[in-house]
C-alpha cells in the first residue's frame, strides 16, 4: 500500500503502478473523513494511519458505488462502529441494486460492475452540502449522482472517476487505452464533460481521482482534456449521422 501526504489529505494507493486504487484520508482538525474505500486490503493501512494522526475517522464518503469504491465499505464500517456513511440520494439507489431509469435524461444503460455491499449510508447529500469543511458537488456523468468534494480554503478538490489520470488526463467517458477502464464504466460522456466544465472554474491546488497520482495545478490541463472529449464526442455523433 502506497501513502502519500498532500497538504491537507492523505492519498492510499493500492497496487499502484498496475491497476491503482485510490481512496483518500482528508484532515479536519480534529477528525478524519475518509473518501471511498476501493478494497478490503486499505482498512488495515486506513486504521493505522488514523492511529499515528491520533485522530478518529468520524465520516466515510461514497463518490459512486462502483465495486473499486465501495468493496471494502462493510469491512471499514465493522472497524469503525458507529459511524456516518455519507453519498447521493441518487446513487444512493444504485448502492442498493436498484438500477431503474428515473427520468429521460436517464436514458441510457448505468454500466461499470457493482459489489453488494450491506452498509446502508444513513447522510444522503446534495449539490451544495457540506460533509465538515468539504463542499458537495454534484459531478454526475460517470453515474448519475457521482459527487466531488472540494475544500475553498485550500483547493484539495476530489473528483474520483469523473476524471482519471493514469492513462492521461481524461474526461470520463474519453477512452484513453493505456488504461481504459473508467471509460468502459462511464454512464455518460455529456455529462461528464458538463462536470468537467463546472469544476474547472474553481481554485484547485490539488486534483485527486480514482486512479492515478495527484495533479496539482491542474486547469490547464482540464481544459484540454475537456476539449480533447468534445472532440471524441463530435466524432462519434458525425459517425452515428
């Protein structure tokens, strides 16, 4: 397990430099949020990180519940106790297997492969809340109710799979074939380039996603990778013309 310190959060990879697992441990005063939890193998690295901080993870966020975010939540949650499991009332459905289609914007196949977890978030959230210092986004593309988390002090903004940056920076939804897995999960591209367009219009120091390193000083960047997927999207509509 791979642990980096990036000013107000830490980064735990697993297996990270074949197909990395992020999740991320961000630092209140006086407590620990941790930001998904890919798989079972992180809770041990999870429990003694918070042991050397001296201090107690109080919350758990769910970005989206696809099984590389979500597998090791029932085993965190066993450690842990008595505990608030924070994710989106829409995804929050998804979490539970119900894969129905709610609206006509919706219409499109949810893909991407789901654990059966028996953890049930009891903080259903919004575009606009705040889990401690974090402020929800509402980031949907990769699912319809992925969410980001993005500190206005500092920066630290956590997108997971709505971007990845092994592979190349990419829009999910944009397939880069070095590692085209969170492509292959993507719900939908136009949303995700709506997203991508949103995020980028704020102060970010730090870029944390899914899978790959974090990026600091990231806008540039996004914004070529935004350009880069309308491309890739324009392509596509000309072909199904």
């Amino acid at each position: 397990m791979r642990i980096r310190h990036h000013n107000d959060f830490y980064q735990l990879t697993f297996l990270p430099y074949i197909f990395p697992i992020n999740c991320y441990i961000y630092e209140e005063k006086s407590s620990l949020t941790l930001i998904d939890i890919g798989v079972k193998s992180f809770v041990k690295s999870i429990m003694k990180l918070s042991k050397e901080l001296n201090k107690l993870i109080t919350k758990v966020v769910i970005t989206h519940p696809h099984q590389d975010h979500v597998a090791g939540l029932d085993a965190i949650v066993d450690e842990l106790g008595d505990i608030d499991v924070y994710i989106s009332q829409r995804d929050s459905l998804l979490l539970k297997g119900d894969f129905s289609i709610y609206d006509k914007e919706e219409n499109r196949k949810i893909r991407g492969g789901f654990s059966k977890v028996n953890t049930i978030p009891n903080k259903l959230v919004s575009d606009g809340d705040y889990i401690g210092s974090l402020r929800v986004i509402s980031t949907s593309g990769h699912t319809p109710g992925s969410i980001s988390l993005y500190n206005e002090n500092t920066g630290s903004l956590f997108v997971d799979d709505l971007l990845q940056i092994r592979g190349g920076l990419a829009v999910a939804g944009d397939t880069r074939w070095s590692f085209p897995f969170p492509a292959m999960a993507t719900w939908s591209i136009e949303k995700s380039i709506e997203s991508t367009k949103k995020i980028a219009e704020l102060k970010i120091s730090s870029l944390a996603t899914g899978h790959g390193d974090v990026l600091t000083s990231p806008v540039n960047e996004l914004l070529k990778a935004i350009s880069k997927a309308e491309k890739r999207l324009e392509n596509e509509k000309k072909k199904n013309r």
